[in-house]
C-alpha cells in the first residue's frame, strides 16, 4: 500500500518534461492515504486466510460469516464439484496451454457447453475464460461499423468495455427507463444494426430489470437484445435461467451473458443463443480467439455444477428465504437499502459517504462479518455502498446473527441513532 505521494517518491527525471504517467492517479493515492492514514483498515486489501465454507472464512485470524461473495448457490464446496475437478486435473492435467480454436478445446470445454445449452434450452453455447471477456467478446464482434448499441447507463464495467472494443455507435439511456430507451431507439437511423444490451439483476442496488416491457419494445423497433444474466442465474426464475425466465421472455433474448464465477463457483464466463449463425463467432470474435482456455479442472467443476443446479429448487426457494428476512431486519433496524423491496440475492445498504461507510465496513469486520464495500464509479449516483449478497448456504440463523451485528456496528460506526 502507498503512503501517500512524497516529493521524494517522484520519478528523478521523466524523458522530455513529459508527465509521469501516474500522475493521474495522484487524487485517488491522496483519497487512500487519508482514508488508511487515520487507521482505518483498507478495505479492498482483506486476505481470506482460510476459507471454512461458502458462508465462513478466516480473516485476520478470526472466523467470519461471509455476506460479500458472488457464491450465491454455495456450490464452491458442493463434493461433487470438488470430485469433478480433482479427477480432470488428474486425467488431463493444470491447464491447456491454448486457444479454444487451436489446441484448447478438450472434452470437458463441449461437456460444459452442452451442459449451458440443456440449462438454458437453448442450441449455442460458447465458453470465454471469463465473464468480462465474454462481454468484451460477443458486443464488440455482434455490433460493428454502423450499427448502434443502446444499453442502460448502470451497465457493468464489461458491457461499457465490450464497447469500447468494438466500433459501433453507443447510446445509453437513463437506467431502467423504458421511455427513455424508447426514444433513444427511435432516432436511430433507418436500417442501421440495433443491439439492445439490459442486466437482469443490476449488482450494484440488487434491482431487477422490467425485462419482459423493454425487450418488447427493443424488438418492435427492430433490436437484437443482449441480456446480461450473471447475478440471476441459479437463483432467480423456476429453472434458475434468470429474470428473463422468470418473466416469461427468454425466448425473444438473442444473446444471455452469465458467468460461472457466482452461481457456479469456479471461474469463466459464455453466451447462450438460438441464433442460427452463432457458431461463427468462434472464429472472429478475439476475446475468445486469442486466449487460452480454461483449465480442464475448471471446464469440469462448472459441468457438475451447471447440472446440479438444474434441480436446486430447494436452493433457490430457501435464498428467497434468506433475502426477505434480511431486508426485513435491516430495514426495521434502521438502515436505508438500495431496494423497498428484496429483488435478488443482492441487498445494498446506503451509507452517507465513504468515510462513515468505511468506518461501517471495519465496525462489521471487527463484528465477524464481510460484506462488499462498493463506491464510485462501481456505483450509480455517487453512492457508498455496503453490498450483501446471500448465500443459499447461510443458515436462518446465520441471517439473525448477521443482523445483529449491522445493528451493533451501526451504533459504533454512528450510522444508527
Ligand atoms: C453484470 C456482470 N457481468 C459480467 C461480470 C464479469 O464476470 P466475471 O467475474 O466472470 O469476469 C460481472 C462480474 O462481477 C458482472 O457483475
């Protein structure tokens, strides 16, 4: 960690009088050093010195309940899983040292992709190496020169990055504003590519999207639609497919990003469709051309894993359990959440500024619990966040405990009267 900018750090001497090229960093190592300066504990540097569960960790030598992971259906410690992932590393070894289209296509990377398409129901599935290229890969490749992508303005880093990559024309609107994606659709120019991109669950405040309205309307202007479902599959829908299954529109969805890093519980990231030229992706799109695959072990874990939660109703319904309790506690304790209502497995609670937020982070941790601490620009409007994301493997009273200690921290952070 720096300590803050000292005359003595600079670079002696920078080609030409040219700018030290980190100088723009100068405002956020100042905002740090303050922070950390007074002794606050930083809160993006946790180390997770022994992991117990899905819901308990080691931290700083103590035992904590984890309440700030993307482990939503537990499956990270599921024993078929870890039976499946030990004997791939046995069978065919660390890694593939390859390109999908070159030497890293193994049996287990087709198993996981007809494993997504007997998830979704759908014909395509192609496996990146992570979400984030997932996004990168299929937006900047679907949408080119001439064509125009109209996505929400809280989109994830990826979506914003995958068009960045790409060279189509980007027009965002005002979040979850069906009249406002509307116009922006309408001024579009005659005959140019439409791709709509929305989220299911947006991670940040846990809302859901109307899905079922917006892509009504992208597809009577004439859009393809691209849904990011990362922080809904598993959980949300009767066959955990997503907010799309669940209100009854996945089958007008062209392209579904998800991610095996949450619900699944290992690492990479895909894309499902119907589209019937959607295997030619796999030759031009260079996220997934130039890079290597994932590890047999992975390909293999996110397999079992996929299959598994085809048949987690019990899952599923008992998460929904866990969210509403702990929106109900914490709203009747005080705290003002990111929705009135629980949406998702995502339960955000709004503090007043980074200071007091990060102050409320440590009071928890020092409690025995870790959740997310989230500020900008990862959040919308500017706002400080203490993220909690549910686990189907938290007990009903790991979800008291966890409430008594944001009332408990509450007090000591002065969040709480
Ligand atoms: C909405 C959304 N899309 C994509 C990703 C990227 O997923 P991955 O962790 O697999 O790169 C994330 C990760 O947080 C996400 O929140």
């Amino acid at each position: 960690m720096s300590e803050g900018i000292d005359e003595a750090d600079r670079p002696a001497e920078v080609t030409g009088g040219a700018p030290d090229l980190f100088s723009k960093f100068d405002p956020l190592i100042q905002l740090r050093t303050n922070l950390l300066s007074a002794g606050q504990e930083d809160p993006f540097g946790l180390v997770m010195e022994k992991v117990i569960s899905p819901t308990e960790a080691i931290c700083n030598g103590r035992q904590t309940i984890l309440l700030g992971t993307y482990n939503y259906m537990g499956m990270t410690f599921d024993p078929d899983v870890i039976e499946a992932g030990k004997k791939a590393l046995d069978d065919f070894g660390a890694g593939t040292t390859g390109s999908r289209v070159l030497n890293g296509t193994y049996a287990g990377h087709k198993a996981v992709e007809e494993a997504l398409c007997d998830f979704y129901g759908m014909k395509h599935a192609m496996v990146f190496s992570t979400g984030y290229q997932a996004n990168l890969g299929i937006i900047s490749t679907v949408a080119g020169k001439g064509d125009y992508i109209i996505l929400d303005i809280d989109s994830h880093a990826s979506i914003w990055d995958g068009c960045k990559l790409g060279d189509a024309e980007v027009v965002p609107f005002k979040h979850n504003d069906i009249e406002a994606m509307e116009k922006r659709l309408k001024r579009i120019p005659e005959g140019a590519g439409k791709l709509v991109i929305l989220e299911g669950v947006y991670s940040m405040l846990g809302d859901i999207a109307p899905l079922k309205e917006m892509i009504r309307v992208a597809k009577e202007n004439g859009a393809m639609v691209l849904v990011d479902e990362a922080h809904s599959m598993g959980f949300i829908g009767p066959n955990g497919r997503g907010v799309a299954e669940e209100q009854g529109c996945l089958d007008d969805v062209d392209f579904v990003i998800g991610t095996f890093s949450k619900s699944v519980g290992t690492v990479g990231g895909f894309c499902v469709s119907n589209h019937p030229k959607f295997e030619i992706l796999r030759l031009v799109c260079r996220p997934y051309v130039f890079t290597a695959s994932l590890p047999p072990s992975v390909v293999a874990t996110a397999c079992t894993s996929i299959r598994k939660l085809m048949h987690a109703g019990n899952k599923r319904a008992h998460l929904w359990e866990n969210s509403k309790t702990l929106h109900k506690g914490l709203t009747d304790a005080g705290f003002q959440l990111g929705t009135s209502e629980p949406q998702s497995a995502i339960i955000s609670v709004i503090m007043p500024d980074l200071e007091r937020g990060a102050a409320m982070w440590e009071a928890l941790l020092h409690e025995g619990l870790y959740v997310n601490l989230a500020r900008p620009p990862a959040t919308p409007a500017n706002m400080t966040l203490l993220r909690c994301s549910l686990c189907a493997e938290h007990t009903a009273e790991q979800v008291q405990t966890i409430i008594g200690m944001f009332q408990r921290a509450g007090k000591t952070a002065g969040i709480l009267g």
